[in-house]
C-alpha cells in the first residue's frame, strides 16, 4: 500500500463507517471497488514516486561518476603529457650522452695512438741514452787523469740536479767519490773568493776538487786561469807575451805613449794582492830590464790594487823605472 495522508486516512474512515451503516449491496461494492481503485492508483502513485526517485538517485550517481570519470580522463591525460615530456627530454639526453662517447671514442683512439707514439719515442730515445751512456762511460775511461776530472767535473755541473742516477753511474764508471764531490759542492756553494782562494795553493788540494772549483767557477763566468797567469807573472813565473796569451779575452792589454791600457772583465777581489815582498823581488830582479820592469809595475799598479802604503812605493819606482827607460834610450 502507499503512503496514506490524513486527507485519505480521513476518506477511508469515512469509507468504512459507510460499509457498516448502508445495506445496499450495490451501493458497497461501488464503494469497494472505488476504495480498491484509490489503492490501485496509490500504489502506481508510490511505485512511480519510488521510481522517480531511484533515477534521480542513479542519474547524481551517473554524474559524480561522469565527474570522477572526467576528472580521471585529464589526470591521465596530464599524466601522459607529463611521460611523453620526461620522455623527450631522456631522449635528447640520450643523443647527447651518445655523441659524448661517440667524441670520447674517438678522442680514446687518439690517445692511444699518441701514448703508442710516445711509447716508441722513449723506446728510442732509452736505447739513444742507453748508447750515449755506454759511450760516454768508454770516453771517460780512456781520457788521461786531468782531462777526465775535468770531464767529471762538466759531467757534475750539467747532471747533478737533473739527472742524479745518471751522474752517480757515470762516476762510478770513472771510479771517482760522488759523495765526496757533493761535499765540496756544498762546501763551496757559490762563493767564488773561497772557490779562487784555493788556487794560490793548489798543491793542497787535489786534482779532482780543483778541477769542479774552475768548472764552478767557469759557470759563474770566471776563468781561473787568467786569474793564475796574473799570479804567475806577479811571481816572475812568466812574461808578459804569455800573460797577453792566457788571459785573453778576460784581460785586454793595449800599449799607448803613456803606457799600458788595461781593461779586465774580472773582479778585482778575485785578483792576487800586491804585497811588499813581491814589489821588493821583481824591482830587484828586473832593474837590469827597464821595460820589462815598467809592464810590470804598471800590471801591477791597474790589476793588483795594493793598499795605500805599498801603492806609493810603487808609484816611486814607476816614476824611477820611467826615468831610467828614457835615459836607456837617450
């Protein structure tokens, strides 16, 4: 039965007091019939309500369905924009890491071929050093002992720092004390008075040591020698031809009507002094020799630099030697 109201609850009533007060047969089955009509058009009445409300129920269903439906359409969409952008962008990381190995492949070939190049160049230049070596090591056997210190002491110079395994197998060919010439290297360092001082006594010392002081000295730029043909002449040990001859070109001597022009490359500290006793010998030894004594005197007054004392004697018998040279050829 549907919904009864009060309006039909009312009717009904009505309705059944009727039934029981009337005896017309007719006039109840009417009534039956139209109460039974009413329930007939009630329940249609309820089932379409219900109906109608079951679609409407099923119609806001359909739409949040629709809705979910809709909104899950554009996240999946979003979704697949979203994969086909990240896919893009692997894609061209993907060429780019490709060409990157491509470049590296090759870069990776050229390598090698230089390393495979620089191998075969060191092969060959082993072998070279290997030879020269054995060469070298053969030469400075068969030099006589002078020239092969002063070989060693070339071989010393150029390689101590450089290449200190190749200096050590080279003096051990040579039989010479590696560690002693390091001793005097450090001893020495690169202080030429001390280096140039141990040469007015060379006997005290040996040929090895005296042989690395001059190549020491030689690359600080000063030849020993011209320094020990101005001792040997100061001494009387030599001429003057030959002092011209080994002091060139370290020392220049050009004669001029005042006498002798010198020019000297080499510090004057490092020259042998004058002392009193050698001007006292060679005015001795020369005074039968008036030229000879004047080059020496004036050798001695532009190179030797005595001090203020001995510096006035020999101004004296330079003025002395003069007189006596004009008077020989007067």
């Amino acid at each position: 039965m549907g919904r009864i109201n009060r309006w039909s609850e009312a009717a009904l009533k009505s309705a059944v007091e009727m039934l029981a007060t009337t005896n017309d047969q007719k006039f109840k089955a009417n009534l039956i019939r139209t109460i039974l009509d009413y329930e007939v058009r009630q329940q249609e009445r309820a089932e379409s309500n219900k109906a109608a409300r079951r679609k409407r129920a099923e119609n806001t269903e359909l739409a949040e369905l629709r809705s979910k439906v809709a909104e899950l359409s554009a996240q999946v969409d979003s979704v697949k924009n979203s994969r086909a952008e990240e896919i893009s962008k692997l894609r061209a990381c993907l060429e780019e890491t490709d060409q990157i190995v491509c470049e590296l492949r090759s870069d990776l070939g050229s390598v090698k071929r230089e390393a495979d190049t620089a191998r075969r160049d060191i092969n060959r230049m082993q072998e070279s050093l290997k030879l020269t070596n054995g060469i070298i090591e053969q030469l400075a056997t068969a030099l006589p002992a002078e020239k092969r210190n002063a070989f060693a002491a070339q071989l010393f110079q150029k390689f101590k720092s450089d290449q200190p395994e190749l200096l050590a197998q080279l003096f051990k060919s040579m039989k010479l004390d590696l560690k002693r010439w390091h001793s005097w290297d450090r001893e020495y360092g690169d202080n030429p008075q001390s280096m140039v001082r141990e040469f007015e006594c060379p006997a005290k010392h040996g040929p090895e040591k005296l042989s690395l002081l001059r190549s020491k000295l030689l690359a600080l730029g000063i030849e020993v020698d011209a320094i020990d043909a101005v001792r040997d002449y100061r001494d009387l040990k030599i001429g003057f031809a030959e002092l011209e001859k080994r002091t060139q070109p370290h020392i220049t001597f050009k004669r001029q009507i005042v006498g002798l022009s010198i020019k000297s490359s080499i510090p004057s500290n490092l020259l042998p002094p004058l002392s009193g006793e050698a001007l006292r010998i060679a005015s001795e030894e020369l005074k039968s020799h008036p030229q000879q004594k004047l080059d020496w005197l004036q050798v001695a007054e532009k190179l030797l630099q005595p001090d203020y004392g001995i510096g006035v004697l020999l101004l004296m018998e330079i003025a002395a030697t003069k007189r006596a040279a004009e008077n020989s050829y007067s």
